[in-house]
C-alpha cells in the first residue's frame, strides 16, 4: 500500500500549465492526511548536525522575518503556535493554515519549527514567521470522485506574487515541474516575471530542484521554476553522508544544496514524520531558513546579496551539476565562527521549551510517503538550462 508520504512525494511534480486551461469543481477530501509517523527526535541527523545550528542561533534565529511556503498549506502545529498566518488558498479557497497532503508543514517545520527540550528538533529560523499558500494538492477530488492533482506553473506564478504583496522576505517553493525544453519556454514567462519581481522587490526566492524517480524528473526534462535563472535560488540535496543525492536533479543551473535525505519533520495534525522524508523539496528549507537568518542579521541586505552571500560561503561537496557551489553554511554566511566570539547572542526566543506529549502511534498505512520525495503535485515550470549564477 502506498503510504501518506510517499503519495505526497508523487505529488511533488507539478503540470505546465497549457495557454487555455479549465479548473474542474474540486472538493476537499473527507479526511486530512495524518502523517504521524514516529515519536520526538532523540538525535539531530549528521547532515543536519554539520551545519551546525545551535551556533547559528547564537547570531539570528529569523525574528521579524516573514517565510512565505508555498506548497499544500501549512497546518496549525503547535510548533508553529503565535507564527503562522494564512496568504490564501488556490485550491480549497480557504486561508491556505489546512494542509490534506502533509507536505507543506513537513517543510515549514524545517524552516521555523520552534525548539523544545523534549526532543532534538528545531528548524532553521526558529523565530522567523510562516506565511502559507496553498496552490497544490494531490488529495483534493473531482466531481467524479476521482484524485485529481492540483497545481501548475500559472498558479504558482500567482502564488509567488500573493507572498510579495503580503511582505514575505523570503519565499519557499518545495515544487518543481519537469517538462519538455520546448514546453518550459513556453510556460515559463509568467513564473520568469514573478521571479524577477520578486527579487526586484527584495524578495528571496529559493526553490527546491527536482526528483528524479519519484519525482517524475529525468535527464532529458528541464524543471521549473529552479532552472530559470539568477532570481532564484535552486537547491539540490545531499544524502546523510553529504555526498549528492542519487535522486537530485543536476545541472549547470544548480546554485547549492542542502540534506534531503532520511530527515523527520513536523507532521499533521500534531508531533512528527518519521525520519524518512526525502527529496530537493526538504533541502531548499534549509537554504529558505539560512535566507531567514540572514535578513535578520543583516535587514538593509538586498536580496541578491543574500543569494549571493549563501552560494559564496557554501561548503565544496561534489560536482557542481549535482551541489553548485556545496552545502549550505548557515554559521559561515552569518560572518563565520568570529562572529560567535564578537557578535552578542540573539535574545531568547518567547515559548520555547515547552514540553509538547509524544504522539500516538500511526496507523500502518502512513509512512515515508506522506510528505513525498519532491515537493508536491505543483506545477514548477523549468527552463532549458539557467545560466550560473556570477559568483
């Protein structure tokens, strides 16, 4: 049977949205996906512990920034409790705080999660704010009855611009379309135009590379919207050892990478995945919360200079198809390890080490699946390759 996760995973590739286009009556499932899967972190996997984020939070820990998520929502999780707001919904037509997939709030809990002495896990920017968008789904059914994915190019495009005008600093796209060169030029200029608007409005985009399996991507297809160029940031991933991950998605367009692999996260409607979450879509989090971080520290930064400093201060890892410039270096991007000595620790974040009870077990059908290899059924456009990005 195939798990929550895993149908999640499926759904990460999105369609390309086709110039004339009818949106079927959709209908929201009669039960939400509960992708618990596992009790509380007791350790922090190794490639996360590389990037050292306890000392990270000695610099920033994302306070007064906004992260816009655009996936399959975000739910309500109390890991997320007082920071986390909705930007609207594509699909249900609600707030876009409901999540039926799981997918988004595994990656918002990478991104914000706050700590808790309880367990081992916290996100990258645990003080940043969430802003959720849901644009996809894979759960949602027709009039029919039947599962019928939801998302593509045009409405990601859309979602991009909602997050700038309700002020995300920073925003999350854990989706990718893989498509066809001559398809993604000819779905791309409405994504191509978000992107540059974004940016031109200090806004960082990151966005995660593609699967390859799973993730519907392969060597001849080119994924959207990480090939499109200098205004977004595209993440591939990296096993627990640090070396590429088989399933990422290369080329030359690649900007850096980060763990993707055998990670656990927050799950709906409370605690936590297993740690079996894996896919580009949970390493561009982590390059999302490092952005998070940066603008905190550094609020006048443009945000081409965040993009640049993050591909800068990236640690070497493998060829550059696979991992860019390397893996994603919080501490190194935030001024490096003499900061920790002259920089004053940021204060103390409010609520946390709250103890939250250990979840109940999850029924055997919900597993690795239900947050998906990839980002969700959300249609990213790509372009024929991106030009590297001017180190």
């Amino acid at each position: 049977m195939i798990s929550a996760l895993a149908a999640v995973a499926a759904a990460a590739l999105l369609a390309v949205a086709p110039l004339h286009a009818t949106v079927p009556a959709l209908h929201a499932p009669a039960h939400c996906h509960d992708t618990r899967d596992g009790p509380p972190p007791t350790t922090v996997d190794p490639a996360v512990a590389a990037l050292r984020l306890d000392a990270a939070h000695r610099l920033a820990t994302g306070r007064g920034v906004r992260v816009a998520v655009i996936d399959t929502g975000v739910a309500a999780h109390p890991r997320l409790t007082g920071r986390l707001t909705g930007g609207g919904d594509s699909v249900g037509g609600g707030t876009g705080m409901q999540d039926c997939d799981g997918h988004g709030t595994a990656v918002a809990g990478l991104i914000a999660a706050a700590p808790d002495d309880a367990d081992a896990f916290t996100g990258v920017a645990p003080g940043a704010s969430v802003l959720a968008i849901r644009q996809s789904s894979l759960v949602f059914l027709d009039d029919a009855g039947r599962t019928t994915p939801v998302g593509d190019t045009r409405t990601l495009a859309d979602a991009i611009d909602a997050a700038v005008r309700a002020g995300a600093d920073v925003v999350n796209v854990s989706e990718a379309a893989c498509t066809s060169r001559a398809e993604a030029a000819a779905a791309a200029p409405p994504l191509r135009r978000a992107l540059r608007e974004a940016v031109e409005k200090n806004v960082v985009v990151v966005a995660a590379a593609g699967n390859i399996g799973s993730g519907g991507c392969t060597g001849d297809l080119v994924a959207l919207p990480g090939s499109l160029g200098a205004d977004v940031l595209a993440v591939g991933a990296v096993d627990r050892s640090g070396t590429p991950a088989g399933f990422s998605v290369r080329g030359p367009w690649i900007d850096v990478a980060a763990p993707g692999d055998g990670l656990a996260s927050l799950a709906i409607p409370s605690g936590f995945t297993g740690p079996t979450l894996r896919g580009t879509s949970f390493a561009a989090p982590f390059v999302s919360g490092t952005a998070a971080l940066l603008r905190e520290r550094n609020p006048r930064m443009s945000a081409r200079a965040i993009m640049d400093r993050i591909v800068s201060t990236a640690r070497p890892a493998g060829p550059s198809d696979a991992v860019g410039a390397g893996i994603v270096d919080p501490v190194a991007a935030l001024g490096g390890t003499a900061d920790l000595a002259a920089r004053a620790p940021t204060a103390p974040l409010p609520g946390l080490g709250v103890r939250m009870a250990p979840p109940p077990g999850l029924p055997p059908e919900v597993g690795a699946g239900a947050v998906g290899v990839a980002a969700l059924a959300v249609l990213l456009l790509v372009r024929a390759l991106r030009r590297p990005r001017q180190r």
